[in-house]
C-alpha cells in the first residue's frame, strides 16, 4: 500500500531525529578523533540526504495545485478548439 507524502514526510522527520541522536551519541563518546569525525561526516551526509527528500515531498505537495490548473488549462483549450471547428 502507497503512503501518502505527508506520512512519508512525517516517517522521514521521525528519521532525521534519530540521525540527530546518533550525532549526539558520537560526539559524547570517547573513540578514536579520527573516526569519529568519519562516522560524523556520513551521519551528517545522511541526515543531509533526508532534508533533500523532505524537501522534495514539500515541493511535490505544493505543485498540486499548478497541476490541476494546468489540467484544467488544457481541457478548457482543448474544448475552445473543439468549438471552434464546429462552426
């Protein structure tokens, strides 16, 4: 079953979260500086790419209704034509 976007969006935050709590738990642990700052850069790279997708749903929701209008355009001319070339 497809999710909506909003839920997508919604599970996606819920991600980013736990992203943030891992970067935290990195920072306060005692490993090696060196690792450490490699497994910050690929938890910050992954929260990064969740932001993008966030963004990307935010986008896709916010285009519906130039869509529908488009749409809308588009039958309406459609039908102008068709009128047209009836008389």
């Amino acid at each position: 079953m497809k999710r909506s976007r909003k839920q997508q969006i919604g599970d996606l935050n819920v991600l980013w979260a736990e992203k943030e709590w891992e970067i935290a738990e990195l920072k306060a642990s005692a490993m090696d500086p060196d690792m450490k700052a490699h497994y910050l850069n690929d938890l910050q790279y992954e929260q990064y790419r969740i932001e993008e997708e966030i963004d990307e749903l935010e986008h896709e929701i916010k285009m519906i209704p130039l869509r529908v209008m488009l749409y809308g355009f588009i039958i309406f001319a459609i039908g102008m034509l068709a009128y047209r070339l009836t008389f």
